[in-house]
C-alpha cells in the first residue's frame, strides 16, 4: 500500500521547522510504523534526498528512546503501546498521516523528529535514587515488602522515560514521569530515609526545566505506553505536601 | 533575634517556594475551589428561599446583611476568589509557556473531557458574572429594579431576570460553573493526592452530580421566576 | 602476543579473595586524580561508572542513545542468577558454578566463573536496596523461579522486565553520581577510536552525534562496555545501535577478539515476516516454563493449532529430552526447532516457527497466573503478531540473541592493551561457548559492580603514567583516521542506503555462519563478505555532511565495521573443529545431532591478532584447565 506522511522536517533547534509531505510505497500491513519510515529514508536516500531523522533503538517498547506524535496522538492510536509497537495494519491504503516531534519547551528539537529530552536525567539527577554505595546493602530479604506493595512499586517502575506524558499533556507536564519514580521509591522500605528530600528535589527540578503544571486530563495516563496509573500523580501530590509540611 | 528573623524568612520563604512550585500552586488552587464549593452550596440554599416566597428571602437577606460577621466572611471568600483566579491563570500562563510551538494537529487519546478542556474559558466566564452579579444585586449597579406586587431584594432580583438577557446571561454562567466544576471537583480531590481505585470512580461521579445540582439549582432562578412566572402570568393577563 | 590469564592459583573459593588481597590498593586521596572513562551505560557500563565514582576516581562516561537509561541491558526481560538459595532446592555458589561452566560447555575459564557465581548474591542485594521492585512472595520474601535449563530455581525477577529494573537501578546510582558532578555523562556520543599511547589505552575519539563533531577525552584508563555483535547477523535481538565499532576499533589498536564465532540464538522470539524487518524480537524464555513447545507430527499440517488433536501433535523437546523437557538449554532448544521446520513441518505462512502453547498452563493455575506471570509478554507478542496467545498458540522461532565472544581480558577484565578494559557482553570472558539464561545480567553486573572496581586500582597503582594532553600526536592520528574515514564514507557516492548492505551481509551470516555451520558455508561466507564489502565502499550512499546529526553516516559507518568483523567471525567459526555451546560445527555431531566437542584440541580460547590492512589475522590460544567441574559431553537427555 502507499501511504502520505506529512512529516516535520527541521534542520536543527535554531531554524523554524515545517511539515513535509512524502509519498511511501510499498508499505505492507506487517511493518511497523518506524519500519514504515525506514523503507521512507531508503526511499529518500535513492533519491539522493536527506532522510528522516527519528530516534529509536530496541523497537520493541522497552528502551523508551522512540516517540513521535501520530496525527496528534504521543507514539500514535495504539493504547499502551510506543511507536516501534504500532504496525501499519492500522492503516488504510492511501493513508495520510502527521507525523511531528514530541513538543515541549523542556524538549527542545533536535533535528526533524528527534528530541532532547535530558530534561528527564537532570531530574532523576536531582533525587531519583536511593543513595547507597555500592558494597553497603544488606541481604535482600532482611526487609520483607508486602507482595503487592512490591508489585504497586513495580507498576509505577515501568516507566520507560519517553516522554510520551508530557507529549500528550495540554500543558506539558512531566507529573506522571516524577510521579512514578516518587511512588517507586516512597511504596518500597529502601526508599524511606529519603522520602521527603527526593520529592521536594524532584518537584523543584522538574519546574526548573520548564514543564507545565498538571491540571489533571489524565491524557498523560491515555498516552502512557506502560499505562503508567495517574494515582501515582496523586501519591506524587500528597508526597509533596506531605514532605513540606513535615521537613523542618 | 536573628535566628528569630531567619526562621521568620525561611518561612515566608517556604511558603512562597510551595505557591510558586507547580504542585503547591494546584493545592491552593483546589483548596480555594473546594472551599468556593462550599459558598456555592449556602448560596443555593440561601437562594432556594426565593421559592418559599419574597418574605422568607428577604429576611434571610436581611439577616446576612446585619450579621456582624458578614465583612469577615466577605474578606474570606474575596481572599478565596483572588488566590484560585490568580493562582490559576499564572499556573496556565506558564502551562502554555511549556509549549511554546504547538502541535499541527492534536488529538489525544479521548482523557480530557468537556469541562477539563474549557477550565480557562468557564473560569473566566464564571469571573466576569460575579463582577456583575455583585455589581447589580450587591451595589445596584445598573440601578435598583423592582417588580409590581413584591419588595426589598426579592423585587431587585425578579426586576432583573424579567431582562430576559440578563435571565439568559445568568443561565449561560451558572452553566460555565457547571462546567468548571463538573472537572473542578473531582480534580481538585486529585490534587489534595486522594486516589483510591474503589472511591475514585465514586467521587467523579459525585463531582459530577454536584456540578449537575449547583447548575440545575442556580438556573432554576433566572428560568422560573424570569421565563416560566413571566410567561405564566402573560398567558394569565390574555386570558 | 601473550595472553596471560593472570587467573590466580590454589583453591578456586579462595582464588578471588586471595587475588584482592595481592591487588595494590589507591590511596583514597589519590583516586580523584585518577581519570577513567567509561564507554556505554548499560548494566556493566552505569554499575562501573557509578561505582568507581564512589570510591572516587573521576569518571567520565559516553552512551550512543540520548539517555543512559536506554542502553539495550534494558531489553532483557527474564531475570538475573543469583546463588541465594533461598527456595532452599540445592543451590549453591559451588552449583552455579558447576551450572555456568557446563551450560558454557566447557569453553570458559573457571576462576572467572567461580568469581561470578561468587558476588551474585552481592548483586541481589545491591539491586534491592537500590530499590529494584523484585517480585515478592505474599510474606514480602524474594521469590524465585526456575529458569534457562537450570534445576533450581535461583532466578530473581521483576515481572517481564528485569533487565529494564536492573538497568533502571544502575542508571539511577550513575545519575545520582552525575548529580553530585562525581560523573561527566556525555550522551549522544559514538565512540570511533581508542587511542593508544607507548602501547597503553590513553583516551578514546567519539562523534558527538548532534554536531557530528569529533571530540578527544583523555583518561587513565579506558573501559569498554559497549555490549555485543550480534547485529552482525542484521536481524537479531539486539537493538538497533548495537554494534562492534567500539571493541572492533579497540582490536584494531591491539585488543585481541576472543572467541567471536560464540554466538547465541534464542530459541524464543517472534518469527520473521518480511524482508522489511529491522529486528527481531525477543521472547523471554521463562515462557518455556509454562509454555510446551510442538509441532504437528505431519509435514504441511496446515489445520489451525486448536484444530489438531492431542495426538497428532509432537512435543518433540518433551520428547527428545525428558529430564529436562522445555526447559533445554538455548542452543539445544534452537537447533530442535531448525531440524523441525527443516523436516518440513515449521508452523505459520512462512513454515518458519513452531507452536509455544500455554493451554495446559492455563488450565492448571488459571488465567490470571498466567497474566501475572506473562502478561507483558503475551501483550508484545499480541501487538507484533495480531495474534492472541491466550487464545492460540504463540508461535516461536530461533534468533540471534547475545554473543558469549568479545575482546579477550584477563582475569582483571583488562585487554591485551594495557589500560583498556573490558565489561560485560563486549567482553569474552564468563559463559564459555553458550550463555545460561538469567547469566548476562548477573555478569554484566558482576563486572560493573563488584570486579572492576577492585581491578581498576591494582592497575592504576601498578602503572606509571606520564602525562598526556589531547594534543598528543596519537590523539591527532586517531582523530585523522576518523575523519579519513568518514570523508570516504561520503564520498563513496553510490546508489545503496548502508541499510541494505547490512541485509545483504545479515543473509551470509544467518545462512552460512547461522544456527549449523560447515567448512563448505563458512567458506562460501569468507568469500562472500568481502564482496559484498568491496561493494560496499564502492555503492554505499550516505547523503549529508559528517559535522552534522547524520544517521545515515551512523549507520554506515557501523555496518562498515560488521562488514569486517563478520569475515573473523565466520574465520573463527571455520579454525574451530569442533562443535560446542552455540557454535554448531555440522561436521561434529553425535549420532542423535548433538554438539561434539574435540577437547583434545580446542580446550582453548581463540583470540585474534590484529596484523595490519590486508593482512591475516593472527590466532592465538589460551589453554583451558578443569580442576574442579569434571569435563564431560553434555548430556540433557
């Protein structure tokens, strides 16, 4: 089948950028999309012409390095699912499909699709993380964690940093990705001694970098590739207070 | 003494850091707006004596006007309005600062609802009815209205809502509150970090049922004693 | 070239001990004046960095992605060894031991081994107090499962995704070392030469891939922890930055490539749908726990799974091996799965792949176990395949998944060049010619965390380092390769995108250096690829410029390297007369198609000898002595 992208190009974070209107041929219902744009920069480079620059890596939704924006919607229709898992049987022969970067100030674009998402290590940087030197744990069953608390941990744990949240959130909020790392470590005994210092670091990074505030659409939630819950926003937000009401 | 001062500073200084952090902004703003709820529903019942008759309304206005109170609690719910108006326009002024080239086209993945979309717009709607509503009922503005065979603050109210532009108006923004709290209620419980996967469903419903009930409730003012009474008694004048 | 193993003497318990204790230590106020770089950021790469920056050397690390928490550690799904013993079935250092030298069919270096098994209780811990959701029983104890072909059940798990939990861990100690400005993390940067100074590993070249300027970081010592090659195979596994560059180009500058036809295929992943395809994809083999391998007893049986009855099915692993059943190792289960659709009775469009049911499993501990245990699984196999396997059987197939060969180090993770290091998968050392299941993250890790750490400093203790700038002429030289390099990549000006010169060597190499090797295919491929690579240098067409974000010169520049380095492979593959873990030589096999080994003569390490453009390799051996597992065919019948 052959499909119309209107990609946007843009030759680096300086220069306005655009939509791009390409034709690719012989898209069959197996590919994935980014198989899809691979057979597109092949297409484009026979042609002598610069490909499409995206990011990705594993191509089987672990590695969170693949985004995109799907006729509006962060790694495309598919629910819980990143760009690399979606397949072009969800399209129609003569498709014609938008594909833009993730769009956030704290994401600044790097070139055509690919973006800078650093902004998510400075804030892991700022606390996400429990300090222990390498040499100094404990055996691993000297603390017992409840079978369901690890497993809440571990749901929260799954976030794959993409970025899709903010891509999908009206306000570019990073909420649901400090939220999960928050809620990882404040469910689990080894996050406890620095529960309070990590959110309020947190927090403060997260706004330093320019994300918006979370008014709770919850479209961070429908976008999120891990189906990462908002609950853990509220945990986020109860952390918060909590912390600021506590510390001294 | 310095240490004194310092904690003093540091304090201030907390307090400032928790309004300007983007989740302590969310918190005032949710506290304000719950506690605006509250008004709403005294408000409302304040009002619902309108239908027992002029009598009972205007004495019960009477009696608010001479509660010695009344200033204080103005005070308060004027502190109310200024921290949720202004917390929440700088909240999305920067929301939209954090996305400074927008999509071409977005979509979503169908979590926003009609309330959530329009919070800025019902909120500004809603903002500018309550500087005229106070302006008309509260300072005459506009001059005070009376209506044949009724007194005090109950002939006021029936003058102006036999303007049926003004009966229209007050329908239109009661619906923006409707709006504005029918994602308001259960966001701001969010906010508060209240989720819990059995009560959570409950309580967006029940948002909901209350954004229902304050709208249905407040425009029943405006369309009864403005539209149906009016039409009532003209049908009753031709026959 | 010498290669001397420096794997200490007397009792293997003590061997380790023993070694740290000979091990010169760094003054602690002398460490910060230490540079080292660390050259990827995943299990091995993050854990030593991090580590290294706790005990206080500066530490300078470089990821090809524009995260460090994105390195392909993060993709491995199954679990991580530990002897713990905790379900309290039998295991013991001793066994995991015993387990990874005879799953590794006798090819690996027992000190090595031991060590590993040794500090794999260190890295459960480690890992939990990290804050690694581990799967917990309902009393808040670790649990465990049984994994890979091993008896006990020693493997610790976080659902699906322990590899992205553990990786998760180490990323967020780098990031906190980062924070506390202990760590410069360089990210978006390929490394593209090591350079070398009066023979000793000095500093390294990378491409900053936003600008596609060349940068030169000098340091005290270089480790590479860049994983494996198993892309060399165009599909497999692996994602799609992973590469050979780094440890090739180290070879290139002296490093000996150890063993690199050991390669391992997976005997679970997703079938192949097209020539389209950029990769394969990865099933975690725990499925083999509850899933039962079969095909239809009839050749071109193409009735629907749920149509063919009980008994015209064949559960041939059931079958061939009923000891160990499913649960086979890799190779054994993979090859089982070739002779099946080569025998004509491979399952789906394409014949190629075999049914993985969870039918029975489903029936007797429910649907819901089953989700928890498998559900992200069975979700991945839902989105690739359109089908549902909780419907109908999955459908499996062998591919390439890891490779046990890498640059040769010493029993302190240290190259044949002095001051280049090597961690995890991108070295050779630990699972002899076939890796166990749950193994590369324990070994990964191992390296990272609680070997290198100790390693580092009886090297730089013991070794006297003048002073170098980047101005120094070695770095220019490296630099001027580089460039060299890249300006022929453009100016090849051809017809071909890389990619398809990748696919073209991807088909020599799975069809003739693939699953069963013989002398006639091996040398078919020996002649092959450098045609194809001639070629290559001739047609290839990388449209841009080098000074900019330029993936189609990544990408080039890449298979350029798997186009060398698949001829040393496939050269390796034809020197060892033998068959043993994933190398399959079809010449040596049992009557019933077992590997064969020939330890009379290849009770050895091969590592390769870089001897200049144009000129053979060298091969060298380092001997392999068994004090403590008795050497025996393998047998899991």
């Amino acid at each position: 089948m052959n499909i119309t992208l209107k990609v946007w190009r843009q030759k680096n974070a300086s220069e306005a950028g655009a939509l791009v209107e390409y034709t690719v041929s012989g898209v069959v219902p197996e590919m994935s999309f980014l198989e899809m744009l691979d057979t597109l920069n092949e297409q484009l480079v026979a042609k002598g012409q610069d490909p499409v620059a995206f990011d990705s890596d594993c191509r089987e939704g672990i590695c969170g390095m693949c985004d995109l924006m799907i006729d509006g919607q962060a790694h495309g229709p598919d629910k819980g699912a990143t760009t690399c898992q979606l397949h072009m049987r969800r399209y129609k022969d003569g498709a014609v499909v938008t594909v833009e970067p993730f769009r956030a100030k704290a994401f600044p674009v790097v070139k055509d699709l690919c973006v800078d998402r650093s902004a998510f290590d400075r804030i892991q940087q700022a606390g996400g993380f429990v300090s222990i030197n390498t040499g100094n744990a404990v055996d691993g069953n000297a603390i017992l964690i409840p079978h369901d608390k690890a497993e809440k941990a571990m749901d929260a744990a799954a976030c794959i940093g993409c970025g899709a949240c903010v891509a999908a959130c009206p306000n570019a909020s990073a909420m649901l990705f400090v939220a999960a790392k928050v809620s990882q470590y404040a469910l689990l005994p080894q996050g406890q001694p620095e529960r309070e210092k990590r959110v309020l670091a947190m927090r403060d990074a997260m706004d330093n970098e320019g994300f918006g505030h979370c008014t709770n659409e919850y479209e961070c939630e429908a976008a999120c590739p891990k189906e990462i819950k908002v609950s853990n926003i509220a945990r986020l937000n109860r952390e918060y207070l909590r912390a600021t009401l506590v510390t001294e | 003494m310095e240490a004194k001062a310092n904690s003093a500073s540091k304090c201030s200084c907390r307090v400032f850091e928790f309004l300007e952090s983007s989740i302590g902004k969310k918190i005032m703003v949710a506290a304000a707006g719950l506690l605006l709820c509250g008004f709403l529903i005294t408000h409302l019942l304040g009002n619902l004596l309108m239908f027992v008759g002029g009598d009972a309304f205007n004495k019960y206005a009477e009696a608010l006007e001479h509660n010695p109170l009344l200033p204080i609690a103005e005070i308060g719910l004027v502190a109310l309005f200024v921290v949720h108006i202004i917390l929440a326009y700088r909240a999305t002024y920067l929301n939209r600062a954090a996305r400074p080239e927008g999509y071409q086209v977005y979509k979503g993945k169908g979590a926003r609802t009609p309330g959530s979309r329009t919070m800025a717009i019902t909120g500004t709607l809603v903002l500018a009815f309550v500087i005229i509503h106070v302006a008309t009922f509260k300072y005459d503005v506009g001059g005070f209205k009376g209506m044949a065979g009724e007194e005090g603050l109950f002939a006021h109210v029936l003058g102006w809502f036999a303007n049926p532009w003004y009966a229209a108006f007050y329908v239109l923004a009661v619906g923006g509150v409707g709006l504005h709290l029918s994602h308001g209620v259960q966001s701001a419980i969010q906010t508060f970090g209240l989720n819990h996967p059995r009560y959570t469903p409950l309580i967006k419903k029940a948002g909901l049922a209350f954004a229902g009930l304050i709208f249905l409730g407040f425009a029943s003012f405006p369309v009864y004693f403005g539209f149906i009474k009016n039409c009532m008694s003209c049908a009753g004048g031709a026959h | 070239m010498k290669l001397e193993s420096k794997a200490p003497t007397g009792p293997i318990e003590k061997s380790w001990d023993k070694h740290r204790f000979d091990l010169k230590l760094v003054n602690p106020a002398n460490k910060r004046k230490f540079k080292i770089l660390v050259v990827g950021t995943g299990l091995a790469g993050s854990a030593a960095a991090a580590s290294c920056a706790e005990l206080g050397y500066q530490v300078e690390s470089f990821c090809i992605q524009d995260s460090a928490r994105r390195a392909h550690s993060i993709a491995a799904q199954g679990g991580v060894n530990a002897a713990k013993n905790y379900p309290n079935d039998g295991d013991s250092i001793w066994r995991l031991f015993y387990d990874t030298v005879k799953g590794g069919d006798f090819r690996a270096r027992e000190a090595n081994v031991y060590r590993l098994a040794q500090v794999s209780n260190a890295i459960i811990d480690q890992c939990v107090a990290q804050g690694v959701p581990f799967a917990r029983e309902y009393g808040g104890t670790l649990s465990n499962r049984s994994f890979g072909g091993a008896q006990v059940s020693r493997t610790f798990y976080a659902r699906g995704q322990t590899g992205q939990q553990l990786l998760l861990g180490a990323y967020s100690a780098l990031m906190r070392q980062v924070g506390a400005g202990a760590v410069k993390l360089h990210t978006r940067r390929e490394m593209l030469d090591l350079v070398v100074i009066d023979g000793v590993a000095r500093g390294i070249i990378v491409r900053d891939l936003v600008t596609g300027k060349l940068e030169r970081h000098m340091g005290d010592a270089v480790l590479l922890c860049t994983g494996g090659y198993s892309n060399v195979f165009y599909l497999s596994t692996n994602a799609n930055t992973c590469n050979v560059t780094a440890t090739w180009r180290a070879y290139k500058r002296g490093a000996a490539f150890a063993n690199p036809c050991y390669t391992q295929i997976h005997p679970t992943c997703v079938p192949v749908t097209g020539e389209y395809q950029s990769k394969l994809t990865l099933m975690s083999e725990s499925l083999r726990n509850d899933g039962r391998v079969w095909v239809p007893k009839k050749k071109g049986d193409d009735r629907k799974p749920q149509n063919i009855p009980e008994d015209e099915r064949d559960y041939y692993l059931e079958r061939k091996y009923p000891a160990f059943g499913n649960l086979v190792p890799r190779d054994i289960a993979s090859r089982a799965a070739k002779q099946m659709t080569d025998d004509g009775r491979g399952v789906g469009k394409t014949g190629l792949s075999v049914y993985l049911d969870f039918k029975d499993a489903i029936a007797r501990v429910g649907l819901d176990k089953v989700k928890e245990k498998y559900g992200n699984l069975f979700d991945m196999y839902h989105h690739i395949t359109d089908e549902n396997p909780y419907e109908q059987p999955m459908r499996i197939y062998p591919a390439v998944h890891y490779t046990m060969g890498g640059l040769w180090v010493d029993y302190n993770l240290m190259t044949t060049v002095p001051g280049l290091f090597c961690l995890g998968e991108a070295n050779f050392s630990d699972h002899g010619a076939n890796r166990l299941g749950a193994s590369a993250l324990m070994q990964g890790l191992a390296d990272g965390y609680f070997v290198l750490p100790y390693t580092i400093g009886g090297y730089l203790t013991g070794t006297k380092l003048p002073k170098v700038t980047t101005d120094h002429k070695a770095f220019v030289e490296a630099e001027g390769d580089v460039n060299a390099r890249t300006k022929s990549l453009l100016g090849a000006n051809g017809k071909k995108a890389p990619s398809s010169f990748h696919r073209d060597l991807g088909h020599i190499m799975w069809d003739k250096v693939g699953m069963g090797r013989n002398a006639k295919g091996l040398q078919e491929a020996l002649s092959k690829i450098p045609e194809v690579r001639a070629e290559f240098w001739k047609n290839v067409s990388v449209v841009g410029v080098g000074e900019d974000f330029n993936q189609t010169l990544e990408r080039a520049g890449r298979v350029a390297d798997f186009l060398e380095f698949g001829e040393l492979l496939a050269k390796d593959a034809l020197t060892r007369e033998e068959s043993c873990g994933g190398h399959f030589r079809e010449e040596h096999q049992t009557p019933d198609g077992e590997a064969k080994r020939d330890d009379e003569k290849f009770a050895h390490v091969a590592a390769w000898e870089y001897k200049g453009e144009g000129k053979a390799a060298e091969r060298h051996t380092e001997p392999l002595t068994f004090d403590n597992v008795h050497i025996a065919q393998r047998n899991y019948a």
